[in-house]
C-alpha cells in the first residue's frame, strides 16, 4: 500500500524550513536552484554545495553560481566541496548535460564567488550551529559531500531534519547502468554511509522523476513566461531533452531533481512507501544499485521513505506558478 505523503516529516508549517542543495548543476539540478530560490515563504537556503557529478567540480562550482545570478541571487552562498568520489574515479555525464553541463542557453561567465570554505566544512559549520533537527539536506548528485561530512563528523547527525535526494531506482531500474541510477551509481560507498546513518531519508528515485517529463506543451508554457529566468529553463530543456527522448522514447526530458524541492514544497504530490533500501557496493555487475524492499520480503529493517509516484500535471503546475515569480 502506497502511502499518501502528508506534511514534512519535520518542522511545522508555520516555520520556513531551512534547507542545504548539494549539487552537481546539471540543467535539472538548476531547476531545482530556481524553484528553490522562487519559494522564498516556505525555505531558507542556507547555502549551496557544489559536488563533482555530471562534470566535473570546477564546472558545477561555476554553474551553481551562474543559476544564482540568473536568479539574481548573489546573496547565496555557493561553496565547492569534493572532487572526486570516496574511493572510485569520477564518472561523469557530459553526454546527457553537454560539456559546460549546463549547454543550453547562453549564461554569463559569474562575477559572484565562491565562499572560501570547503562545502564539507560548511556543511559541518553550519549544521552544528543549527538546533537539532532544523536542517533539510537536499542532495541532487553524487552523495560525496554529505557522506564526507557524516564520517568527519558524526555528531552533525542529530542536526540533520531529513535528507531528501534525487537517487535511486527501482521499478525503473538503472539509467547510467542496467542496474543503477548515476547519482548512487557515482559514489555507491558515500551513498551506503547516508542509507546507514540512521538520519530520516525520503529518497525521490527514478520511478518518479521518469514520470515528471517536460512536454513540448508543459515546456512551451515555461518560454511563454518571458522571463530570463524562463527563457533560459526552456533552453536548458530543448537540450537536456534530446539524450532522453532518443533513449528511452519519451516525450520529454525527465526533470529528476526539481522533483526534490517539490517534495518539500507540496508533499502530498507525491505517494510512497517506508521501506528498507540498500546499496551495492560488492558488485561490479549491479554496483549502485538501490535494493529496495518494495514488497516487505525480507526482515531488512525500513530505513528510507521510497517515493513511487507523482501528480506530474500538479508539479508542473507548481514548477511553473514558482518560475513565474521571477
Ligand atoms: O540520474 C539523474 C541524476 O543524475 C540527476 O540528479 C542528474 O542531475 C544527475 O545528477
Ligand atoms: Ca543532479
């Protein structure tokens, strides 16, 4: 039984949640950065912290600053973190994201810069500093950075409200291997330290985000907006679109990370199940893989709120009233 997700698990609604994107920007991870950015009433961006994923880090340090001033936001705070995976080569996804990782449109080189700390540094910082159990981390990419910041220091954990990630696969399978979805399929050991850590995860797989496809229609309303902002995420999607539509037949780019901020924003778009998750580490053929116990066959002990489903019409409605605020 699919559960209807309600309220955030934490935080009342009165209260902004306060929040930190890790990001390897990517044109859906700064979609994600913009809607984000839009809803300035329900979350506080505490800061953004880049991670080497779709190219490699100096490329999305430079393209999380891009989208913060695309957003006219250079009051962000955009700090680099790791550049290479715990123990693996980096792999990356220039064939889906073009070799800026963000080709598309034409965004200006950032005259914002990146903080001087390291975003594992700021992660720890700022989580210590933070009450208990007030900060949401949104990981969008490889979990490099958050699996860092957990083995240096484990006593951030009780800060940690939820983690909420873009990740994983299970009905869907794997999109960067027959097995694995390339967020987990990146660094398979960072991610098994967040799956184990005990902090509450709702995890935002491919089975849903394959389902939040940007149409000509759905894509044609973002242009018709008219904004910079706008123009420049139906850009980004006339050529994130193209590796997708020819893979997999779609109609559209699967927007994967927006999928995220949604969640937070409008919990109850989505439903999901409460169930054990664990990641292949052992495997080369199914290394990355997110084993979830959909179907409770196992004594495995649930760790991770697994979404399966979306109200991809009310996403993309939601997406395109925030966009439209710019
Ligand atoms: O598999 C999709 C995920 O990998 C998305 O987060 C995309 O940006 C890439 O990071
Ligand atoms: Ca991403």
């Amino acid at each position: 039984m699919c559960q209807k997700c309600t309220v955030p698990q934490t935080g009342n609604l009165m209260q902004k949640r306060k929040i930190i994107i890790d990001t390897d920007p990517g044109q859906d991870d700064a979609v994600a950065i913009l809607l984000a950015l839009a809803s300035g009433e329900e979350l506080d961006v505490l800061g953004i912290t880049c991670v080497a994923g779709n190219v490699p880090l100096r490329l999305t340090s430079v393209n999380a600053l891009k989208i913060c001033e695309l957003a006219n936001r250079r009051d962000i705070k955009v700090l680099a973190g790791c550049d290479t995976p715990l123990k693996r080569h980096l792999v990356t996804a220039e064939h889906v994201h073009g070799k800026t990782g963000l080709d598309g449109p034409t965004l200006p080189e950032p005259t914002m810069q990146l903080q001087p700390q390291n975003a594992v540094d700021f992660l720890i910082d700022t989580l210590r500093s933070e009450p208990a159990g007030s900060v949401t981390l949104c990981p969008l990419g490889p979990l490099t950075n958050i699996a860092t910041a957990i083995e240096r220091a484990p006593d951030i954990l009780p800060k940690i409200a939820e983690i909420v990630l873009m990740g994983g696969a299970y009905f869907e399978v794997g999109n960067i291997t027959p097995a694995a979805e390339f967020n987990i399929y990146v660094d398979p050991e960072a991610a098994k330290i967040v799956f184990s850590s005990g902090v509450p995860i709702t995890v935002v797989p491919l089975d849903v985000t394959h389902k939040a496809l940007v149409t000509k229609e759905r894509n044609d309303k973002f242009r018709a907006l008219g904004s910079a902002v706008a123009i420049a995420v139906a850009e980004m999607t006339d050529f994130f679109e193209r590796f997708d539509k020819e893979k997999y037949g779609s109609e559209g780019a699967p927007l994967h990370d927006p999928c995220v901020i949604a969640y937070l924003l409008e919990p109850t778009l989505f439903t999901g199940r409460f169930i054990n998750v664990e990641i292949e580490t052992a495997s080369e053929l199914t290394l990355g893989m997110t084993v979830a116990d959909w179907w409770r066959v196992t004594e495995r002990t649930p760790n991770a709120m697994f979404l399966g489903d979306i109200d991809a019409d009310g996403f993309f409605a939601l997406l395109t009233e925030r966009l439209a605020r710019y």
